[in-house]
C-alpha cells in the first residue's frame, strides 16, 4: 500500500489591504496560523515549498523565508506555474512526504498584492502571462485574454452573460459569511451586468479584485498529533493530477478542452473517485468565465449548465455541492499564488467541521481545482476526510 | 531554425514602418514580417501543419524543420473582446478598442486589433498600423465586392 500524504494544518490572513505589510510580513503570519493549527514547532518543519510574490521578485523565497522566520529545511524552494501554484505545492509536498523525503512540509504563500504597488504595475505585470511578440504589444491584458476566450466559450454554448454574472453574485453572498473577505457588499445579477466594461463580455464583476493577504498548509506523512482534529477527523490528499497543454490563449487548440478535464481525470484515478463522489467544491475562479468553464468541462455541470445549476441553488452552500463557500477570488479576494490556495484551506476546514457559522453539511470528498495562466496550467486535488480507526 | 529561413530581404516599393525588437531570434521573422507589412507563420516541413505563435518544433508532429511563410492576409474570426480598460498609458489613447483572434486561412491563429462592431464567424482582412514605435495588424471585414 502506497504511503498516504494527509493536511494536518491550514492558517491564513484576512484578504483585501494590509498597508505596511510585505510579502515575508503576510507569509509569516500564515506560517505562524498553520504551524499553531497543527500543532507543530519549528524543528518539526523539514520540507518548505514557497510560491512567488510578484511584489517580491526575489531569486530564492524561500530560503529568504526561512531565514526570516526561522525555519531549517532538509528541502525548499519555490514554485511557479501561475494561479496553479498553490494547489501545485500541495502536490508536490503530497509526493515529497509519500517518497519519505519529508515528515512535515510547510507550503506558504502570500504578498502585499494591492498595496505594495500600483494598479497599473501589478495589471502590466500579469499582462506578461501574454506572449511577448504576439500578444501582449497589442495592448492585451489578462482580462483580454479572458474576455476573448469568454467570447469564444459563449458562442459555442449559447450561454449569455447573465449566466456567467450569477458566479460573481454566488461568491459575493458566500464572501459575506467569512469574516476575512476582501469585498462583502451584497450584489444582484443586474448589478454585475451593470459593472464598468473591462474586457467584453467581461465587467468588473466578472473579475476578481486584487487583494494583499497569505495562506498555509502543513502536508505531513502522519495524520496529526492529536490523531487529527479535535474530533479525530484526518484529511488525506487522496489524489492529484496536472495537465499543461499551452502557455498562450493564442496557442489553446479548443475552449471546449483546455486541460482541466485531463489533470481532473488523473486525480480521480490516484483517488479512485469519480465527479459522482465529490461533495464540496473549491475552484477557480480568477473570472467567471473561469469558474463556468472549469465547472462544466471537468463534467460538475453538463456544458451550457452551470449557471442553471446555480439558479437552482446546486452551488450554494445548503446545496448538493457547495462551491467556494469561503467567497472564491471574486469575493473572499486574490493575491496571487495564496488567492488560489484559499480554496484547499476552506475545503479543509468544510471537511473537519471547522467552518464557523458558514459550516455546510460535513462533507467528505472535496475537489479543488486551479489553473494558471489562461487556462494554461491545471492542477486537481482530491482532499478525504477519514475518521479515525 | 535561423534567419536563413526568413524571406527575401527589403527590395524598393515594399512598406516599411516601425519594428519592434523581437524578444527572442525564434520570433524575429514574425516581427520583422510586420514592419514589412507581412504576416509570417511557420509551417513544418515534414507533417506540413502551420503553427500559431513562434516554435522550436511542430505541435503535430514534432518535427524541427519549420520554414517561414506569409499569409495571405484573410481570416475568420474566432474570438472577440472589447478592451475599455487599457493596461499601459501608451493604450489608454485607443480605449475602446476592439482585439480578436483570426484564424488565418493557412490555419494559424493570430491575436490582433479590428474594427470595432466585428462578430465571431465574420470574413476579414488583415490590414497594418503603427502604435507607440511598432507595427501593429488591424483587421477589418473583408469587402464581398472585391472578391
């Protein structure tokens, strides 16, 4: 029997503005919040795996971080593949504690997105996802890029933009219950049609905001101290999967295929679960179109379906499937690489029944989802909730 | 590939207008094909497919004998996108401004400006601009009369 890799800490920060604060500032604060969840010190830490901070271009993060927060890893480094990124280090700490290379590794992430620099800076620095001779010198952006491929996915589904406006309006209602959310005004579909033109068919609320905050998992070769949490429930990462198959939105052969299905598949099998088995739902969702898109093609919505799934409450947190119910990057907020590793630390803490007053029905098989790039790079996870023997 | 495989060099008569330094060798035929008023793509010399964006080797079959080709200039539209909110001072002068990708006839896929009020699915033709020192491509529907 293969070895199982199990989630044994989460922390993070609020999201939206943390004036003053840097990278290391934010990141140390997750660290501190998971180390503590899991009961952990210092020593116990021997893996490290850091993201990117794009308001901190440092060559080597995470050795700078442990050095900032005292940590002296038997291995670390830093990971890059875009919005991926996190769900990436989960699996690679996954892999890491599985070949018996570590016993505790702290995977981290997090920067002053926001208020470290200003928005014109952070917007031309995501724009480079672009290609440098053919996309982006015609003054292509990252909501461009979405806007184009969410023209192209509308045309072939006959969806409308009133149904991608019901994702914003869905994360927005689930933000509100996270006291850490970035934006909590209420929102309707009319409002979200209404929203300043970005990048057609895309409006503001069609797009996540950008946010300063952190977050952190500890992934560990034992189930927990305690034999798990309070009540002894233990979550294993029962399966992971990628798939890169383009850099550039001009290199995506099909809208219809871009990927997410294929690294799906492959977590499924290690797991030896299907979509039927998922109760809880973490993906991302940097756009609407994102998250209508990563929904119907991994097959959690049949294509053209998932807002008519939403509408019928599906989604929503007293649902069949709950999704995002911390508020996704469209609400709860997205600062990077720690924007798409909020999702794992929210399913963890659905699947332990550690969610507060926005606890959902206990579920047991979470599925989180992320994407880098223009739907560039996947990764799936399969977090399972296992009681104690 | 190098620049052997690029087409022939400047004769009197051709337009010329602003180049861009290109980020790599790989793609310096495609932007040096704009000043020209050229739209280059690679096709493979083995498999014969044509490749979007610039590659060291084919994305059908993997072959690495890619040549240098100009395209007609006609394409289909694929996607499009209305950009409100430009992402640099020297695009805010343009916003609104209409990008799309085209499928040329050749067969690769091309991001560029258009014509405001372009639809997916309609005809167009590739025509050039200079903004902010480069040489851009603006499509613009193509004209049933002139067959």
């Amino acid at each position: 029997m293969t070895a199982t890799a199990w989630i044994t800490g989460v922390g993070g920060t609020a999201f939206g503005r943390h004036e003053g604060q840097g990278a290391l500032d934010l990141m140390a604060q997750a660290a501190r919040a998971a180390l503590d969840d899991a009961g952990l010190r210092r020593a116990d830490i021997d893996g490290v795996l850091c993201g990117y901070a794009t308001t901190l271009p440092h060559l080597m993060l995470s050795t700078l971080f442990c050095e900032r927060f005292a940590l002296d890893p038997a291995y670390a480094h830093s990971v890059q593949v875009g919005g991926a990124t996190g769900a990436a280090m989960l699996m690679l700490a996954r892999e890491l504690v599985r070949g018996g290379r570590c016993r505790h590794v702290l995977v981290v992430a997090g920067e002053n997105r926001l208020s470290g620099q200003s928005r014109d800076s952070a917007i031309q620095t995501l724009a480079q996802v672009g290609d440098p001779d053919y996309e982006v010198p015609n003054g292509a952006s990252v909501p461009a890029y979405y806007g184009l491929m969410a023209s192209r996915y509308l045309h072939e589904t006959g969806l409308a933009e009133a149904d991608l406006a019901e994702f914003a309006v869905l994360m927005r209602a689930n933000a509100r219950r996270h006291p850490g959310a970035h934006l909590s005004t209420p929102i309707t579909v009319a409002d979200v049609l209404a929203s300043k033109p970005i990048a057609a068919p895309l409006k503001l609320m069609d797009c996540c905001p950008i946010s300063d905050g952190a977050m952190a998992l500890v992934v560990s070769a034992t189930p927990g101290i305690d034999g798990g949490d309070g009540d002894g429930t233990r979550v294993a990462l029962a399966g992971a999967g990628q798939a890169h198959r383009h850099q550039h939105l001009s290199a995506m052969a099909d809208v219809m295929d871009c990927g997410a299905a294929v690294a799906a598949r492959r977590a499924f099998a290690e797991a030896g679960l299907g979509v039927a088995d998922i109760d809880h739902l973490g993906i991302y969702d940097s756009f609407t179109i994102t998250l209508t898109m990563l929904l119907e093609e991994i097959g959690f919505a049949p294509r053209g379906g998932a807002a008519a799934r939403a509408r019928a409450g599906d989604f929503s947190p007293d649902g069949a499937l709950p999704l995002n119910t911390h508020g996704g990057l469209l609400s709860f907020g997205h600062c990077g690489v720690a924007g798409g590793m909020a999702h794992a630390v929210e399913a963890v803490r659905q699947l332990t029944g550690r969610a507060g007053a926005r606890q959902v029905a206990r579920p047991r098989h979470a599925f989180v989802h992320a994407d880098g790039g223009v739907m560039s790079s996947h990764v799936s996870l399969i977090l399972s909730r296992e009681e104690a023997p | 590939m190098n620049a052997s495989s690029t087409p022939a060099a400047d004769t009197s008569g051709v337009p010329s207008t602003p180049a861009a330094t290109p980020s790599s060798a790989l793609a310096a035929p495609f932007v040096e094909g704009l000043a020209r008023h050229e739209l280059r793509f690679q096709r493979c010399g083995a498999c014969g497919a044509a490749q979007s964006l610039a590659r060291h080797a084919c994305t059908r079959c993997g072959g690495e004998a890619l040549a240098w080709e100009t395209a007609r200039g006609t394409a289909t539209l694929h996607a499009v996108t209305v950009v409100a909110r430009a992402p640099s001072d020297a695009f805010r002068a343009l916003a609104p401004y209409t990008l799309v990708l085209a499928q040329l006839d050749e067969g690769p896929r091309l991001m560029a400006h258009a014509d405001a009020g372009l639809r997916i699915g309609e005809r167009v033709t590739a025509g050039f601009f200079v903004h902010d020192g480069r040489t851009l491509v603006r499509f613009a529907r193509t004209d049933p009369a002139a067959g």
